[in-house]
C-alpha cells in the first residue's frame, strides 16, 4: 500500500471516482469505488492491481503492453 493525496482533482462520477495525483513524478489515475471517501488533499492508502493498470509511453501517449 502507498499513501495517497489526490492534490490534482476527485471526479465523483456515480458509478466509480476518478482520483488524479501526481506519484514519482508522474501523473496518475486512479478509479475508485464511490464508497471510498476521498477529497483533494486527503490522504488514503491505495493498492494497486497490476491486472487492471494501463499505463502510456509520455512522449508518444502509446501504450505500454503489459509484461507477461
């Protein structure tokens, strides 16, 4: 688990949040269940599932295939 402060913008879309924070040096998002009680500047501890992750190359936006 990492701690976790969504300083950038929580979007509180119904079904799911989308959470977006900055985490060695990187932009992040984060989908979140809508129980979960997160505003900018909380702190909240998150895992991640590497299963669902989707992660892009920064200068080109491609996709980074996962590695099996």
């Amino acid at each position: 688990m990492i701690p976790f402060s969504p300083g950038h913008l929580v979007e509180m879309l119904g079904e799911h949040i989308l959470a977006y924070f900055e985490f060695g040096g990187s932009l992040l998002t984060a989908k979140l269940d809508p129980e979960v009680d997160c505003w900018v500047n909380d702190t909240i501890e998150l895992t991640f599932n590497s299963d669902k992750m989707h992660l892009f190359e920064p200068e080109t936006g491609r996709v980074i295939p996962p590695a099996n």
